[in-house]
C-alpha cells in the first residue's frame, strides 16, 4: 500500500500498534535506538478524530514515520549513536520533522546510524550494529514461513549510514523514514534492504536540526517501499526555511505521479566509467537488463562519459574529513556533550572528554581532517579538492547540456556483504567500496534515487540507481514510479504496507 488515505486499516491507531509490535518483533535487528511509544499512541488518537471529523492535515495524517537519530525531535533525546551525544535532549524539531509533526504524521522512533553518520553500513554505533533482514530468521518469520531454511540465517548488513531507517520501512515497522545523505547514507542502505531511497536535490530540504556531518553534502533522505511514498513524504518536507540560509528560495512543484510521463522524450545517459571491475556480475546484469528495459520503452538510451568518476571518492573523503574537523569542534564537554571527570585544567577537561565521547571512526576523521588543514596543507589537499570538486560537478553539467535527462547506474558494486566479513576492513575500505557509485550526486548536489530491481540468486536485494538535473526531482521521481512498475521488486511483506 502507499501513504495515502485511506489506508488498509481501520483507524490511525490501528497503524500505529502494528508498527509498534513489529518494533518489538524485529527488535534483534536492532533499527531503533528510541521508541516513542506513548507519544505516537496519543497522536494516533486526535489524527482519527481529525480524520472522523473530515479534517486531515494532509494525505499521510496518522501515519508512523521514522527518523534518523541524527535529526533533533523536540523533547527527545538525539544521540548520534556517539558516546558524546548519548543524554542529549534536543529542546527543538528539525525543520523536517517540524513539517511531518504539522501534517499530523505519528513520530514512532528515533534509528540507529553510523556515529555520527560516519560510514557506510551502520555498524560504527554505540548501540551495536543494526542487521539486515534480508537473509535474516526474522525474514522468515515475517512472510509467514515457517520452514525458512536455516542456511539463509544469516547476519548480512543493512548498509549506511541510514541503515536503521531502511529496515524500519523494509519491516513495517514504519510506512516511510527519514535518512540523512551526505555521500550515499540514504541510497546505500535502501540497495541492501530493498526499498527506495531518495536523496532530493542540495536546498531543496532543510537541514537545520540535522546534526551536521558534512555541511556542503548533507541533505535530509527519504526511504519508503514505493515511490508513491516517497513522492508524499518530500511534498510535506521539501521548501524555503528561514533557519536554513542554505535553502533555495524557490519553490519546486509538488510532485504528481498521476501525470503519464512520455518515455520517448527521455534520454537515459550510462556512464562508462560506473563499470568498476568491483562491480558483481549480478549487479552488473541488472543495470543491462534495466538499459534494455528503457529501450523497449522508447526511451533513447546513450552512453556517456563522466571522466573524474576515478578522482571522486578521493576527493569526497578529503572534503569530508576537513568539514568533520571543524564540525566537531564544537564537542568540548562544556555547553554540552560527554564531559569527562577530569578537573586538572580546561585543556585537558576538554581533551579527555573529546577522546571518551568519540569512537575510533571519528577521531581518525577529525585527525586527518586536521591534517589536511594545515597552513602547509592547506593548498595541497583541501583547495585541490574543492577544484576537483568543481571538475565532477562540470562532468554532471556537461553531461545535461547534451541532452541526457537521466543517468542509470548501479547503487552499490555488490549486494550486502555479510557483517563478519564487512568488519574486517577499516572505516575507509568500507566506505570506498560502498560508496564508489553515490557520493559523485553529493558532490554535484542533483538528486538522486535507488530504487529495488530483482533479488539475487542469494535472495538479497538489488537496487539501481538514478539521478537527474538539479532541481529537476519532479522527473525523477517520474521515471523511477515507471520504471518501478515495469520491474514489480518482491516486496519483503505483503499487505502491511
């Protein structure tokens, strides 16, 4: 089913105690940090009097949203799964979840992260990792299957840095969560647990109230089972703020599905240099298959090259480890944070704390960030970067002024790799490997969307990715509910959501 009223269920309340017990039913795959239990019980309540009463709020009043815990939610502990966070209690909303509070959505929890969205599989977290359903026992028990063979038990990821928010929607859990997407964190895991994720154009959502990882990348996600979801929830939260200079001031239109989009008008651009010799056989078969598919269509299919595609995962790490430097600057354990219990000086007040509040993964990203901005470094790496930088931006606007209204790559190089053996490799492998195809959109700002294609011969997920123009998430989003019609993805539960 999609968000839109009026749904499967009885009542709102009905909703949200099935979404509250799948929470306790899915509870070892570990997705939320926070449930809100009371909270959205009592919202449940006054939506299906508004509704009885013939007054939605909007078209997805009464519905259980999820949001990453790196969003501040009023009143609500906000721990960006990190030490340094774990008792903070945000006194405000995010503009995001301002906007979803107003349109009478339920807020059902908070969802665990990489600390502080820093990785690639949601592994880096103070709560532990969150797991992947796919492959899992639960997969079993939710379709129903009782003889579910235990050779497929096992404990894939649920990828990053979003991971929690995609198996909150992938298990009903929730009918939609919000990610956040800085180089891949919301399109990655919605790869490897089968359902869409959205990253909208830079500006087009609010970030304030969004603890700030990497402030020229960051952007507010989406992840839903269906693009129609996906299309509702960025209607209520894309727009102007004033808390967020950052914004553009101008409006995009609201997203209708409804319109039939003509496919013969549609170039779809392959960039040769996407083909990473990483890259899966199957994956690599799905983004053919998917080639071919919009050829049939009518669509004019044309290969294209983007030539810093190599340079890009260099330079997103660089930028973003400087931007982490001075982002977390701020964590000294005086205004708020972790405080250590050392009372021989500020100086060390202030070192102890920093070293106890953060993990391993963001103290190495601080250091190199650092290091990076040296005065005797400065040019060499950060000013480099951000001319390179400027270079892949031009490879995407060289590419929309031939005439290529979409580009069709793969999301991830594989399916989701199995948790022991993504824990033998470093922060930075994991990140590289993962995400070698989404971190050039960040660095453009265009929009981008993965969607769920097939299931491999395993039975774990695989999804494509597409992205568009800047400002143009309108047509995206078109082309992705055509093309999700033509593929029908094996959701993992029927008739829930």
């Amino acid at each position: 089913m999609t968000l839109v009223k009026k749904h499967i269920f009885e009542s709102s309340l009905d909703t949200c105690r099935l979404c509250l017990d799948r929470i306790s039913q899915i509870e070892a795959l570990n997705a939320f940090i926070t449930v809100l239990k009371d909270d959205a019980l009592n919202l449940a309540l006054e939506s299906d009097k508004r509704i009885s009463e013939g007054n939605p709020k909007s078209n997805i009043d009464g519905l259980p949203i999820a949001i990453k815990d790196n969003f501040c939610v009023r009143n609500v502990r906000t721990t960006c799964a990190s030490k340094m966070l774990k008792n903070f209690t945000s006194p405000y909303d995010a503009t995001v979840v301002k906007k979803l509070k107003d349109a009478g959505t339920l807020i059902i929890g908070k969802t665990n992260l990489d600390e502080f969205a820093m990785g690639s599989g949601t592994v880096d977290s103070i709560f532990g990792p969150t797991k992947n359903v796919w492959g899992s026992q639960i997969q079993g028990e939710l379709q129903g299957n009782s003889n579910f063979n235990s050779k497929f038990n096992q404990c894939y990821i649920a990828g990053g840095s979003s991971g929690g928010s995609a198996v909150a929607v992938a298990t009903g859990a929730s009918f939609a969560s919000i990610g956040s997407d800085t180089g891949g964190s919301t399109r990655n895991p919605a790869s490897y647990c089968g359902v869409v994720g959205f990253k909208p154009s830079y500006s087009v959502v609010s970030r304030h109230g969004l603890i700030p990882l990497t402030n020229s990348m960051d952007v507010p996600g989406i992840l839903a089972r269906k693009v129609e979801d996906v299309a509702s929830v960025f209607n209520i939260i894309s727009g102007p703020d004033d808390y967020d200079s950052t914004t553009s001031q101008n409006h995009l239109e609201q997203v209708d599905l409804n319109k039939k989009i003509d496919l013969r008008r549609i170039t779809i651009g392959i960039p040769k240099e996407y083909h990473s010799p990483l890259m899966s056989p199957e994956i690599l078969e799905t983004w053919q298959h998917i080639r071919k598919t919009f050829e049939t269509a009518g669509a004019s299919v044309k290969e294209v090259s983007m030539p810093h595609t190599q340079d890009s995962i260099v330079t997103y790490s660089i930028l973003n480890q400087c931007e982490v430097a001075s982002n977390m600057a701020r964590y000294s354990g005086i205004l708020f944070g972790h405080r250590c219990n050392s009372t021989v000086s500020t100086n060390q007040l202030i070192a102890e704390s920093r070293w106890e509040g953060f993990g391993p993964v963001v103290r190495d990203r601080i250091l190199a960030g650092n290091y990076f901005l040296l005065r005797k470094n400065y040019e060499k790496y950060f000013v480099k970067a951000m001319k390179v930088r400027r270079l892949i931006a031009d490879d995407f606007n060289n590419v929309w002024s031939k005439g290529i209204h979409i580009l069709l790559t793969p999301t991830t190089l594989t399916t989701a790799p199995l948790l022991s053996d993504f824990m033998l490799l470093d922060n930075r492998a994991q990140c590289s490997a993962q995400d070698y195809c989404t971190q050039p959109a960040n660095m453009a700002g265009c929009p981008a969307i993965s969607l769920p294609i097939c299931l491999s011969k395993e039975g774990l997920p695989i999804g494509l990715q597409m992205m568009s123009r800047n400002f143009e998430d309108p047509l995206l989003l078109s082309v992705a509910h055509w093309l999700q019609s033509v593929v029908s993805f094996p959701h993992l539960i029927s008739g829930v959501c």
